[in-house]
C-alpha cells in the first residue's frame, strides 16, 4: 500500500511541476509556492463543489445563485492553465484569493448570511493566503487590503440589500453546514498535510545540503593538506637529489677512471666488477633523475623549449649513456634514421629524458639479444610527426598487465622485478613526457616474443640537415667514428657484449 502511495504521489508531483514554467522552476522558493497554489486549484474544485451541489439538492426553487457559485469554483481550474501560459504568478495569486472571497461571500449572502452553512469556508482565506505567498511583503498588503474591501463590501450590501430567501428548510441547511463544514476541513487538512510534507523535504534538502558543505569543508581542508605535502615532497625531492646526485656523479667519475685504468693494463679480473659498479650507478642517476622529473612535472614545474634539434645526435648520446648496461647484459642496439627524420623541433633534453627511459627498459629486460632503435617520419592525425620506435626480443609484458603499464609504481610483475629491476617510475615520466610535448606512447607486445615502444611526436620543421651527422660504432672496448657516406640502409650504431 505504501508503494502505491509513493507512485501516485510521485505522479501527482510530476503533474503539478508541468504547469510550473522556468523562470518560477529555477527559484526554489517560489516553486515550492507554486506547488502549493496548483495543489489547491487541482484538487480544491472537487471539494469545493459540493457546497453548490448540497445546495442544489436541498434548495426547493434553485436559483442562478448556485450556478454562479458552481462556476465561479470551477473557474479555479483555469489557474494552473494561465499560470503554465506565462501569467504572472502575483497577479494570478492576487485573482484566486479575490475569487475564494467572492465565492464564500456570495453563499454566505444568499443561504443566511452571517448564519451561513458556508460561512466555515471564511477560515480558509488566510490559510491558502499564507501558503499562496509565503514572505512576500507586498501580496501581504495586497491581501489584507482585499480582506478589508470585501468584508466591507459585503456589509454595506447586506445591510442595504437584504438578500431574498432561499426556502431551504432548517432541517436542510443543518445538514448543508454540516457537509460544508466538512468540506472545509478536509481542504484545509489537505493544504496543510501537503504544505507539512513540503517543509520536511525541504528540512531534508537544507540537512544535505548542511552535510555537503561539511564535506565540501573538509575537502577543501584535505586539498590545502595534499598541496601542503605536495610542496613538502618537491622541497624534499629536490633537496634530497641534490645530495644524491653528488655522490654519485663521484661514484660514477671514479668508476670510469677505474674502469679505463684496468682496460689499459689488462686487469681483466677487474673490468667486469667496475663496469657493474659503473653500470649500478648510472642507473642510480637515472632513477634519482625521473623521480625528481615526475615530481616537477607533478607540480607543473617543468618548462619545455623548442628549438631545432638533431634526431640522430638525440639518438647517439641515449645509446652512448647505456652502453655500459647494454654490455653488461649482452645485448646489441641498432639504431636507423630515415632521411626525413634527422631534423625536428622540440626539447632536446626532454626528448631525450623519455626515449632514454624506453631503450634502458629494453636493455634491462633483454638478455644477450638486440635492441633496435627505428626514427622514421610518418603523418599523424595533427600533421607530420617523427616515431621513436624501439624494438626488443626480450621476455614481452602480460596482457593483463598493459592496462597499468604508464601508471607510476606499475612494473610487468614481482618476477620481473625482481630478476631485472625495476619501479615503474620511467614508463610513468615517459607518458607524462610524451603528452606535454604533444606526442603518444604506445606498446605492442606478446609474451616471449618481445615489445615494440612507439614514442610519437610532432615533426614541426621538414627541413633537412645541412651535413651528415656521425654514426658512433662500439666494438667490444673499442669505439671509432664513421663519418660521410654508407652503403648500408640501417646506418647502424651497434654495441656488442
């Protein structure tokens, strides 16, 4: 039963809101007025209406009285209709409570008059008054201005025009008092259950809105919290990879010294225990380095200058930087330049902050195969673009595992990371790398068979270079330059363990 309540309430409601326009929608207050207006239109005819409709039963001559009093009651549905059509909702107000007037006045004149069966019906005026126009100051006045003029009206008429006598029998009009005062009590229990019912939804929509501002407070509280620690942390950060950076810059200076010591007088006992301490601490360089990228980045620190840059130069000094990981893991990195991609613009140093991280996870997770590092020039969806495509055989990345692939702490699985190192911060700081710039990341991969990381960024100039960049070539512990011309397609720079 209560289910059906809700429904025809529900259905009820919808159908007052449809006589309600806009521009008294968008004013909670007054909508909830006008709420309250269209349900006493809607409804109080049918109640209204057995005042006339007693009267007509009982009465042994009717008269015009009754039609005129059963049309000026029904004539409270034409209301809502003027109210949908744009009438203003004070003038409309001002009419109904001028006709509920006429109404119980015109019933009071004809059927006795301060004797009335009707005369209950006077208590409704300032109730529906009340409901009608809430806090507005000035239909108040307009109002009990109204009172006055009919109540006066009504006592000049009466006293001067007697009103004729209906004939009713007293038996009769005891009975009419009675269904009218009825009548009147069941509108007006209507009016003020509905107009109870409207206090407590509104009661409930100031409490939620009390609980959203207590949790919009402490949100904003949380948020000045977050960007208090967020500030602390890039201080700390900072701070903290300064002191780091200076160890290790020594760490990885005496290293090479000692490393270059130990090739020259062929202490070869010697040379694989430098070249991993020297290996251990560029990648220690490289992760105190993303860190403290990602966390600029994070706090929107990070400036970015475009200028015209040499793609194969970019190239070379990635692959110059992970020689020593490379070797250690016994891996080879090829690397092509296609004729249209030598020349871009764009920031040289970021550029080479997100394509280093790309080729060190593949010569990380790669064990004596080879790593190839493709540039070629291709058309994107915003115009010429240049792809950084590197290539590894290495074990590939579960397919459950992309998805959260460039999400920062994410690596392939604890195996993996275990067995290779890594903390998920480099394909993090790439993608937000890539997506400052402009540019895309993307994967494809296969388990066992190796990846494909594709770094796609705008070209931003076609010109050519004006002379033919160099190809550095590592052999074992043997480095030469090959400048000019080479028959070979691939112009490759190979590091060989």
């Amino acid at each position: 039963m209560s289910s059906m309540t809700r429904v025809v309430t529900a259905r009820l409601g919808d159908f007052v809101d449809s006589f309600i326009p806009p521009a008294l929608a968008a004013d909670p207050n007054r909508r909830s007025l006008a709420r309250l207006f269209l349900i006493s239109h809607l409804l109080g005819p049918f109640l209204g209406n057995t005042v006339p409709l007693s009267l007509l039963l009982v009465s042994p001559h009717p008269g015009y009285d009754i039609a005129v009093l059963a049309a000026s009651i029904t004539g409270f549905w034409l209301f809502p209709i003027a109210l949908r059509l744009g009438v203003r909702y004070e003038l409309l107000t001002g009419l109904s409570i001028q006709n509920l007037m006429f109404c119980i006045l015109w019933a009071c004149y004809f059927n006795g008059g301060v004797t009335s069966p009707t005369l209950p019906w006077v208590l409704t005026i300032p109730l529906l008054a009340f409901f009608y126009i809430g806090s507005m100051e000035r239909m108040r006045t307009i109002v009990l201005a109204l009172f006055a003029v009919n109540i006066v009206g009504f006592a000049a008429i009466y006293g001067l025009v007697p009103p004729p006598s209906n004939g009713i029998p007293l038996e009769h009009i005891q009975i009419l008092g009675m269904i009218s005062t009825c009548a009147a009590s069941l509108y007006t229990i209507m009016m003020a259950v509905y107009y109870a019912r409207a206090l407590a939804s509104q009661s409930e929509i100031e409490a939620e809105m009390r609980s959203h501002l207590v949790t919009a407070d402490n949100l904003q509280r949380a948020a000045a919290d977050a960007e208090r620690a967020s500030i602390a942390k890039s201080e700390f950060l900072a701070k903290m990879s300064h002191e780091l950076r200076t160890p290790l810059n020594a760490v990885i200076g005496y290293s090479q010294m000692l490393l270059e010591e130990a090739a020259d007088m062929d202490e070869d006992d010697h040379v694989d225990d430098y070249r991993r301490i020297l290996a251990s601490g560029e990648h220690l360089l490289r992760l105190v380095n993303n860190v403290l990228d990602l966390s600029k980045l994070e706090a929107g620190r990070v400036e970015f200058h475009k200028e015209p840059i040499s793609v194969r130069r970019t190239v070379d000094e990635v692959v110059r930087s992970l020689k020593t990981l490379a070797k250690a893991n016994g891996n080879t990195v090829d690397v092509r330049v296609d004729a249209g991609a030598e020349v871009m613009i764009g920031d040289g140093m970021m550029i080479q902050r997100a394509l280093s991280n790309i080729v060190e996870n593949a010569v990380k997770f790669t064990r004596n195969g080879t790593v190839e590092i493709a540039c070629r020039r291709s058309t994107g969806d915003d115009g010429d673009v240049v792809d950084f495509e590197v290539t590894d055989d290495g074990p590939g990345i579960p397919a459950n595992e992309l998805p959260h692939l460039f999400e920062q702490f994410s690596v392939a699985d604890d195996l993996t990371s275990a067995k290779y190192g890594g903390t998920g911060v480099g394909l993090a700081l790439v993608h937000r790398l890539c997506s400052l710039m402009g540019g895309s990341v993307m994967v494809d991969t296969e388990v066992g068979r190796g990846s494909t990381f594709t770094i796609r960024l705008p070209l931003g100039v076609a010109a050519a270079p004006e002379e033919t960049p160099q190809i550095a070539t590592t052999r074992g512990d043997a480095a030469r330059v090959i400048g000019g011309e080479t028959n070979d397609p691939k112009m490759a720079v190979a590091v060989n363990g």
